[in-house]
C-alpha cells in the first residue's frame, strides 16, 4: 500500500542579502529629522499668517463699520448749508486713551453758524432729539459756552457745544498775546456767529 507523504508549507524566505543574512532597517537620519522639524515649522508659520490676516481683515470691517455708523449718526442730523463746515476729524477704528482704558476719543466736527448761541444750541437740541438721541447732561451750567450731552438706544452719544466765535476768538488770541481779558469780559457770550462742535462716540461718554 502507498503511502503519502505530508508536505508542509514553506516558510516564506525572510528578506536577506546576497550571503543570506537578514537586512535591518536603517536608522533615521539627520536630514529626516530636519525636514521634519522643517514642515513643521513652514505649517506653524503658515498658520500664524492666516490668523493674523484673519485678524486684520476682521478689525478692518468692524473699523468701516464703525465709521459708517458715525457717518450715519450726523448725517441724520440734517444739518443745511448754514452750518458752515470748519473742521472734520471722522474715524472708525477704537481710539483708547493711553492713560485711561475706560475712555475713548470721540470723532469730531466743528461748525460756524450765522446766529446766536442761544438759538443755534435750540435748533442743533431739536436736530439732536430728532435723530433719536436723548438729552441725559448739561455739565456746566451757566458757562460762557454750552454743552449738552445726548444718548441713543444703542448706547451711542452725542456732545454739543456752542459758544460765541467773537467771544472764543477775543479769548483765544488774548491769550496768545498774553493780553489782559478785561474787555472780552463786558463781550456779549450770545453774539453771534456760533461756533460748533458736535462729537460722537459708539463706546462712551468719558472723554
């Protein structure tokens, strides 16, 4: 009777050289790691660049947004042409005093007007109110030149004063010349033209 000879599987060769030995693995070099560390640091940077332009370009929208809105705000004050235009410094972006966190600078812009103190500081009260700005402050009663100050819904304020432009430039050029005030002081504060400034801030009212 025949007989079968078992066969078992061979074992597939291990990886050798050409004097049958087993080949290690070779170790990593210098250069991989400094390719790595390099990827690394080109990802990281890259990375850092794409925040920090993310970054600028939200500051820059939310800057013109901000300008916008102080546009808006004297837009809707509807001032005509007799309120004359001297001085206009208009920003967006959020101006922090260096010495105090809490406070911000204001936008601004100055005016001449043909008429009185008295009624310019009445028909500018009615413009302001009409805007939808409330009259919260008047800090110093009974001064040569008025201020009021107003607030909107929205937490935004308005600044108003107004003063005589002879009085104001009979003090500032005394002044100057270091002359004495008694004659500006027997000067009408009422007489006309006015001089005007209006200021608006989106943050505060601390300036």
């Amino acid at each position: 009777m025949a007989t079968t000879k078992k066969t078992t599987p061979s074992k597939k060769p291990s990886k050798t050289t050409k004097a049958g030995k087993k080949v290690k693995a070779r170790p990593l070099t210098w250069r991989f790691y400094v390719v790595t560390v390099g990827i690394f640091l080109v990802s990281v940077a890259a990375v850092v660049v794409l925040a920090l332009f993310a970054s600028q370009m939200v500051a820059r929208q939310n800057a013109q947004a901000r300008l916008d809105r102080i546009n808006q705000i004297y837009a809707s004050l509807n001032l005509d042409d007799t309120y004359l235009l001297a001085n206009s410094h208009v920003f967006g972006d959020k101006r922090v005093y260096e010495w105090d966190k809490s406070r911000t600078y204001s936008s601004e812009q100055d005016y001449i007007k043909g008429d009185t103190v008295s009624n310019t500081v009445a028909e500018l009260d009615a413009k302001i109110k009409a805007a939808g700005f409330g009259f919260i402050d008047e800090p110093y009663p009974g001064t040569k030149a008025t201020q009021y100050h107003y607030k909107s819904s929205k937490g935004e304020y308005i600044r108003l004063t107004v003063e005589s432009k002879p009085y104001w430039d009979a003090t500032s050029n005394a002044a100057v010349m270091n002359q004495s005030l008694e004659n500006i002081d027997s000067m009408d504060p009422n007489a006309g033209p006015s001089k005007i400034t209006i200021k608006v801030n989106l943050d505060d009212n601390n300036e």
